[in-house]
C-alpha cells in the first residue's frame, strides 16, 4: 500500500506494535475527550486564501532560539523509541538531521544523550523530567550540554502521571530488553510490573512534585542553555514564563496523556500568544497530522510546531525511512497550503489568513482586523 499522509502509519504501527507498546503510544488520558479533541480542533479553523500573489518560490526557513532550520516542523520528545523499532531514537535523530530540523530527546530515551549524539551533526533539545534527586538533574543536563545539546524543554504538567486506562489494563512496563538510558548505573529503583501501570508507580517515585516557578531560575543557574517551558496552556502561566526568564513556552497538553478535558492546544494557542506579546517565541505540539495543521498554527501565532505520534508510528512502521517520510510529506503538504493561501514565506502567514469559531460567532472580530 501507497502511503500518501502522515495518518496512515497508525493503522501499520497497531498491526507491527505488540498491543502494550501500541496503546502506550496511542492512548490518551482517562475519557480521552482532549485526545480526540487535539485532532478535531484544527478542523474547525477555515482559511481565507489571498489569490493571484506569484508562489513559484516559496521559503520555508525559519531560525528556532538562533539555530535555523529548514522548516517550522520538529520532533516531539517520545519516550521509549526502541519499542517502536530497534533502531529507536538513533533512527529519528538521523532522519530529522537529514530534514535539517531539530529533534528533541525524551528524559526517557531507549538511547543517551551521548548516544544520540554519535549518530552524528544535527541540532537536537533535551526534554528534561525533574526528578526528587537534583544530583541526577544536575548531572543529566552537564551530560546533554557537553554531548551538543542546545536548548532544554523542561516538562512541567507531569508532577503525577496522568490516568492512562490503558496502560493499567496492561500493566505497562518496559520490555526487559530496554533501559531508560540516561539513568543507567543510577540507583533510582526500576519500572517493575505493578498492579496499575508500572510507568505510574516510577513517576510517583521518582519525579518531583515539589517543582515550582523558582526551579526554572535553578536550571538557569547550572546550564547556558536556553530552556523552553512545555506545557503551557494559560495566559496566567504565560505572564510567569516571561517572569522566570524562559526562552520560550512550548503550548502542549502532553499528547492529551494528562489532564483530561483541557483544550487542545490549537485552542489555547491564541491565548497564549496574545499574553507573550512577543517577548519569547511559543511553539505548538499535540494532534498536528496535516501541513494545514502547521499552516493554522503559525497563523495563529505560534513560531513552529512539535510532532510526536507521527514519529513513532512511522518508526514502527518503517524505521528510518519512516520518519523520513513523514517530515517530507508534512513538508509538501505545508509549502503546498502555503502556495495555495498565497505566501511566499513565514512572515507572510498571519491572523487574516483563517476563520476560526470565534470569528465566525463573531464576524464583526474579523472586519476589525482587516
């Protein structure tokens, strides 16, 4: 079979994947409303195309806290890579090089820091999970700066795991074959089989839920690395990013694996960006599938997008090759909506360029803006 969009890996990615790694990637949290949501959110932004504007070049460039890329689309941090494929993260940190994007690393990684990093150039981020042990902290983050990492996204809506139905059916642990890489030769207890998911009782060990604004400020003091703050839904926390000095938020609900019944983030978004007023850049991740995905995004604000899923499957699908193929094929669908609505470039994609609910309750909001 021909694969023609990003959503056709799931389907292959449930008949390769045993069902406990498939429904660990798949699952959302609890009624899995903001799981769903996170999709069918997008599809009610329309565009307003502006026609008759010359798009025989098109550039997609854009810089990301000073390293330029090739494209506002990145890798997501997901855990676990190696049960997708045996090649896991190695696989994904060479596929985004080639793409010229940036890949972020899961604190959870099947692979380390130093170990990505051997797989040659690229520009990759840390995702960072604070654990009760600050030693650890300290020393993880030193690790990934001296292996080239430039930026840390600091997860911060994970001070407890979320209620994954799914995986306490299955008492989800990690296959015996794999480690959490960058905690290995560390005493810090093991994800062993438990009566709920084993993920779950390693958190509630392991991660600090004491984490505060004031730790943002901690994490400056032992790391030159600009650090972006995931996890962002709100106005309120956005004023306190800027406070804190972050180099930018990341909107996200955690692939909906958290708190349920949130926004999707393309709801949030627009708040969010209102509230930086441009004093740092905000990103988007969670239920991006299409390049007009991307397209609404920036139209609404954000300065480029994170996918996470998509990679997986992909990776359980076709490894490499995979996630090759799916950042080329958001890449065409993108510069082809781009075309389509009239832009030659990032900065020619704003507000006017789509119709969301509120503008369509409220036509008047869009006359204003015109």
């Amino acid at each position: 079979m021909e694969i023609t969009n990003v959503m056709e890996y799931e389907a292959i990615a449930k008949q390769k994947l045993p069902k406990m790694a498939f429904d660990y990637y798949a699952s959302g949290a609890e009624d899995q409303w903001t799981l769903k949501e996170n999709r069918e959110a997008f599809s009610r932004i329309l565009f307003r195309p502006r026609i008759l504007i010359d798009v025989s070049r098109i550039d997609m460039t854009t810089t990301v806290l000073g390293f330029k890329i090739s494209m506002p689309i990145m890798v997501a941090p997901t855990a676990f890579q190696k049960m997708a494929h045996p090649e896991g993260e190695y696989a994904t940190a060479r596929a985004a090089s080639a793409a010229g994007t940036i890949m972020t690393l899961s604190s959870w990684a099947t692979s380390s820091v130093e170990e990505v990093a051997s797989t040659g150039p690229g520009i990759r981020f840390f995702q960072l999970y604070v654990y009760k042990d600050r030693n650890v902290v300290a020393q993880l983050v030193r690790r990934a700066e001296r292996a080239g990492f430039k930026a840390i996204a600091l997860t911060v809506d994970t001070p407890r795991l979320g209620r994954r139905e799914s995986d306490i059916k299955n008492r989800f642990v990690l296959p015996p074959h794999l480690t959490l890489k960058n905690f290995e030769g560390l005493d810090l207890g093991k994800m062993d089989m438990s009566n709920d998911s084993g993920l779950a009782s390693y958190v509630a060990g392991q991660i600090d839920r004491t984490l505060s604004w004031k730790d943002v400020k901690w994490l400056q003091t032992i790391t030159s690395m600009p650090i972006l703050v995931k996890g962002v839904l709100t106005a309120e926390d956005t004023h306190l990013a800027v406070q804190a000095g972050a180099a930018g938020i990341i909107v996200s609900n955690h692939g909906a694996r958290q708190l349920d019944y949130v926004p999707a983030t393309i709801s949030a978004l627009e708040e969010v960006v209102k509230a930086a007023r441009g004093r740092l850049p905000v990103f988007l991740d969670g239920g991006v599938r299409r390049g007009t995905d991307v397209f609404k995004a920036l139209a609404l604000g954000a300065s480029g997008i994170f996918i996470g899923r998509p990679v997986v499957y992909s990776l359980a699908a076709e490894g490499e090759r995979g996630v090759r193929k799916v950042l080329q094929m958001l890449r065409d669908e993108f510069e082809l909506t781009m075309a389509l609505s009239g832009c030659t470039s990032l900065k020619d994609i704003n507000r006017n360029h789509i119709l969301t609910e509120a503008d369509r309750l409220n036509p008047s909001s869009i006359t204003a803006r015109l």
